[in-house]
C-alpha cells in the first residue's frame, strides 16, 4: 500500500540523506515511523534553497521518497496572498501523487498539508489527517475552518487526529475525531535520556525550549529568578529556541540584571538540546496554548519535573505534585513557588524525577506507530490493510 505524506514542513536537499532530502524537528522521526507501515511512502514537502543552517535530520523510512514542492513565498499574510500562485505551481503534481497513491496522510494546520486533505476528500481517497496545534483555541477563521472540515469529514475511511489528550473528547457533537499524542523519541531514545546523573548537589539550572512567541510567557519565568535567587544564590536559565520574543527577552534579563544568568542558547538541534536538559534541574513551561510539546515529553524523559499550566495536554503529563507542578494562574511568585517545590528538597525532588521519566516512556516513536496503525486498521479494513 502506498502512502501519500502531504506537509508544509520545508526540507532541503542533502546528500547524506537517503531519500537526498533532510529537514529539523521532530518531523523526520514521525515520518520514519509511518513509513513503517506501508508498503512505500511519497513525501510531498516544499524545498527551500537555503536551510535554517543549524541541525538537520534526513528524512528517511521504508521505501521513502521525496516529491519536491515549489517554496512559497513571503510569511504571515504576504504567504497567504501568494498561495493562489503557489497552487498554479504545485496543484498537478499533487494530484497526480494522490492519484497514483492509495491513501493520503495530510499534516494540519498548514496550508499545504489542507490543500492535501481536500484533494484527498475530492479524489475519494482513504484519509488520515493529524491536526498538530491546539484542538481547543482556534483563533483564526483559517484554524476553525479547519477544525471544521475535519469534522464534518471524520469517519468511514476518514481518519481525524487531534494532537493533545483529555478525559473528554475532542468534539463532543463528532466522536470520529480522536486525540493522540506526539513524539518524536524512539524507545531506546527515551531510554539513553532517562540515563542522566543525579542534579541533587548542582546548582539550581532552569531550563525552557520551544519556539520563543509571546504565548509561551517565558517571560514569567525570568521574572521569578530574583524571586529565586533568595533561596537558590546560583540560580541560571537556558532559554533554547528562536522567536519573536527574544529581544524582548533579552531587554528584560539585562533591566533586572540577569543577563549573566539567562543564557540564549537560539535554534539547536534536538541532538544538542538533550545534552542541555540532562544537565538542568526544572523545566519551565507557562505556556498559554499548546497542542501536545514534545519539548515536555523531552524533558520528562530525562528525568525534569516541569512547571507548566493546566493547557491542553499537559496536565494528563504532568499530574500536579507527581512529575512537577500545574500551575493554575502563573505568575512570577507561583512560578518561583512552583520551582522551589519541586527542587526545594532533595527527596521530593528525587520522587518527581523519577514519575517523569516514567510517565514519558508511555509516549516512545513505537507506541505512536501502533496506535495510529490500529486506528488505519479499524477504519480501513482488510481492503486497506497497512504493511
């Protein structure tokens, strides 16, 4: 069976790459792992001619290949005005890749990874789609129309994935749409991470990671350090990730003289942010939304209980007082509360460590894949079997 991966995601040529193609982030992982799966697999990715220059992973997995899509142009609202010209350039190679192909695999939200899913519903094809942001919070039309067509599709040979987990359903009004979690760590990866030493006798080490936008509130967490330098003297903060809240970040570091203990580490690859997570102590998340961070599930797997808010999945993860702290209303003083109770004493310290690294070997690339692979099986049938 034939497996047709359509995604916004940019990918650029590599010659050290099976498939001659290589990207960042917990993409590749993913795509290995659905591979599996299927007989052979097309990826139809944008290229870029110029990659962001720092970490890469080649896009590879089970009779992979790459089908390259023409680069859209601009960000923001000049990327939506140029998407009609986009899809002149690119619209017959994707319909001739889904027809050839026998069912489509679309990643939403994403402007190409929605084009894919509505070829695929107009071509009659077997259908699954993985919505990766925040099921909850639509804020745009664009988002809610997504939501809304996946849920109006879900159901038959349509399969429709929320990203994020909760006791309740997704939609309440379409129970075809289901959660599951993300991942980009196999087994023997969560495993190599749960193997960091002991933090009890080091200085207390904060540590963020995620893409640096006003809704992920780090700036909370620079505000509590004068809070925390009462108690904890050599307290530090490894901001890792790039984004528009950077420089503003970096203002405010330097006007409440932390700029010496806040350390900007920008975009590194996930084979340089485990090493930065093994050697920290708290993992601080006061995020506004979220669909399901793989950035947690990181630091979970090495051991870090984080602070974080109660947003979409993360309280199924954290479980307040057992892999860290769920923080209702964050603050700069609950913030610093938070920390100084998970890293305040040692044996508490140690009990959390210890749930998180248990907690994060439920979410290994394997389960992943065998969850999606029963859900295909279900809805697909023996017609459809996967490989």
């Amino acid at each position: 069976m034939q497996l047709l991966i359509i995604s916004h995601k940019p990918c650029w040529s590599s010659s050290g790459s099976p498939s001659g193609y290589s990207t960042d982030g917990g993409f590749p992982a993913q795509i290995e792992a659905v591979s599996n799966l299927f007989s052979s697999t097309r990826v139809a990715v944008p290229v870029v001619v110029h990659p962001p220059g720092k970490g890469e992973s080649p896009v590879k997995g089970v009779g992979l290949s790459v089908v390259p899509l023409t680069e859209p142009s601009g960000v923001a609202w000049r990327r939506k005005l140029g998407m009609p010209a986009w899809l002149v350039r690119n619209v017959r190679t994707l319909w001739c890749e889904a027809r050839k192909a026998d069912a489509i695999y679309a990643l939403i939200p994403g402007d190409i990874g929605l084009i894919g899913l509505m070829i695929g519903l107009l071509q009659g094809k077997p259908i699954f789609a993985r919505y990766c942001g925040d099921w909850r919070d639509m804020k745009t039309p664009y988002q809610s129309f997504t939501r809304w067509l996946m849920e109006r599709s879900a159901g038959g040979r349509n399969v429709m994935l929320a990203t994020g987990g909760d006791s309740a359903p997704p939609s309440p009004r379409f129970p075809n749409v289901r959660w599951i979690f993300s991942t980009s760590l196999w087994r023997s990866d969560l495993e190599r991470c749960a193997s960091a030493a002991s933090r009890n006798n080091s200085p207390l080490r904060l540590i963020n990671s995620c893409r640096q936008e006003p809704y992920k509130r780090t700036e909370l967490v620079i505000q509590s350090m004068p809070l925390l330098l009462r108690r904890f003297p050599e307290v530090t903060f490894d901001i890792v990730g790039d984004g528009k809240s950077i420089p503003a970040l970096r203002e405010m570091a330097d006007s409440l003289g932390l700029l010496a203990r806040v350390r900007f580490h920008g975009h590194v690859s996930q084979s340089a942010v485990i090493p930065l997570l093994q050697k920290a102590t708290v993992f601080c998340y006061p995020t506004a939304t979220e669909g399901f961070p793989k950035a947690v599930l990181e630091a979970l797997a090495c051991g870090l209980p984080v602070v974080t808010t109660p947003v979409s999945v993360l309280p199924l993860l954290v479980q307040d007082g057992v892999a860290g702290v769920v923080l209702q209303d964050p603050s700069p003083a609950s913030i610093a509360a938070a920390i100084e109770r998970c890293a305040g004493n040692p044996e508490v310290y140690e009990r959390m460590s210890a749930a998180a690294s248990g907690i994060a070997v439920r979410y290994s690339l394997e389960e992943w894949n065998a969850e999606v692979g029963r859900l295909l099986a279900a809805a697909w049938g023996a017609q459809y079997s996967v490989h």
